[in-house]
C-alpha cells in the first residue's frame, strides 16, 4: 500500500529477462529499503530483489511491462517516481494506493497558473468509470486530486502544486506521453458491492443506479 506521495526519481534501464535496474537520484530512499520490500516504480507496485550502491533491482515479467508504461521507460531512460510501502503508523497524506495500475492513459495538456501547473490528460473508459471531479487518482504513483472531467470520465483536469512538479516526473511529461492510472480503491469496491446480490439466497439483479435519493437512504 503506498499514499501516491514520491520520494525520490529514479531512471530504469534492463538488468535481465524480466528484471529492472532502477539508479536512484537521491539514495535517501535506500535507507529504508530491503530486499523483498515493496516499492512504487511509476506507480507499479514492485518487488525489490536486490540493493545496490546506487539503487536496486526488480522483478517485472512481460506482462508488467506491456500493461504499463515501465518497458518504454527502461528503453529510454525516462525519469520514474519512486515510493517506499506504507509503513503502520506512519503519517497518510495523497490517498490509498495500490500500485495496481488500471490503464495507461496520456497526457493532453500542462499550463502553468498563477500558483500550480494544470494538467489534462485521456483515461481508457476500463479507468474513466471511476473518475469524478473532487475525487482521487494516481498519475505515474503522484496522489491528485480530478478539478474536472467529462461525464465518462475519458479526459479529466488536476492541479498539481509546484513541489509536486518539481519533484516528480510530470515535469518531464509532454502532449501524447503515456503515464500510469490507478483509480480510487474505494470506487472499485462501491461498484463491486453494488453488483452483489443482498442476499447469497438471492438471484443476482441488474447494477444498482446510484443517484442522489440512492445515496440518501443509504447513508451517505
């Protein structure tokens, strides 16, 4: 479990078949790092096989690398954004993230503002459903906040503050560059538990609409 709060850049390259060699930028990260942690590479949850002077590697079978951005980024050398597991007790900031991504989106736009960057970017539908304004998603492993998208959720807006561009690989980002979405965990499992049938005794129903009257009567 991570809180999409980045700690460190890192630039990938192919250490073997299926295994990733990530060179750190900074090596505070590695203080805390052991092998078989887990770790965020972009937003992919990965585990450490091995520690190195100047970073670690991973494990990352093909299928990885195919559904995400990572086999692109150890071609190139693009900058990844690195993040350490949730440890118990320790502060949560961003929101819960899995490091499951759901989609490889892309970047659409980013245009400075008096006091953030905004950035728009295209989601697959498979990530869109659980897109809405005011919720959370998690671009690269970076914890933000939707300003606006539309009704399907397709092309969504974020704010993101100057320490976060600075400090990640957004600012690298240019128009068409694809980038790693995960989704609200909590979405996930509302959508889940509206398709489930009230009872086990019960045939299963057709998906629940949720609307507003939906949402008052059950609580919320």
């Amino acid at each position: 479990m991570f809180t999409g709060l980045i700690q460190a850049l890192g630039h990938l390259s192919v250490a073997a078949t299926d295994r990733l060699q990530v060179h750190c930028s900074s090596l505070s990260i590695l203080a805390d790092l052991a092998i078989g942690d887990s770790i965020a590479v972009d937003g992919v949850c990965l585990t450490v096989e091995k520690i190195l002077p100047q970073g670690f590697i991973v494990a990352a079978s093909p299928e990885t690398r195919n559904r995400t951005t990572l086999g692109q980024r150890a071609s190139t050398g693009a900058p990844v954004n690195l993040e350490t597991s949730l440890r118990v007790g320790s502060k949560l900031g961003g929101h819960f993230v899995t490091g499951h991504v759901d989609g490889v989106g892309w970047l659409q736009g980013a245009e400075p503002t008096a006091d953030s960057w905004e950035m728009s970017f295209t989601a697959p539908a498979a990530v869109g459903r659980y897109i809405l304004s005011k919720g959370s998603i998690a671009v690269n492993g970076v914890s933000l906040t939707v300003a606006d998208c539309n009704s399907e959720g397709t092309w969504f807006k974020a704010a993101v503050i100057p320490h976060s561009f600075a400090t990640t690989n957004l600012q690298a980002l240019q128009p068409d560059s694809p980038v790693n979405l995960e989704a609200d965990l909590l979405g996930k499992y509302a959508e889940k538990f509206l398709r489930l049938p009230h009872s086990t005794l019960e045939q299963p129903t057709a998906t629940a609409t949720v609307t507003p009257e939906f949402l008052a009567e059950h609580g919320f």
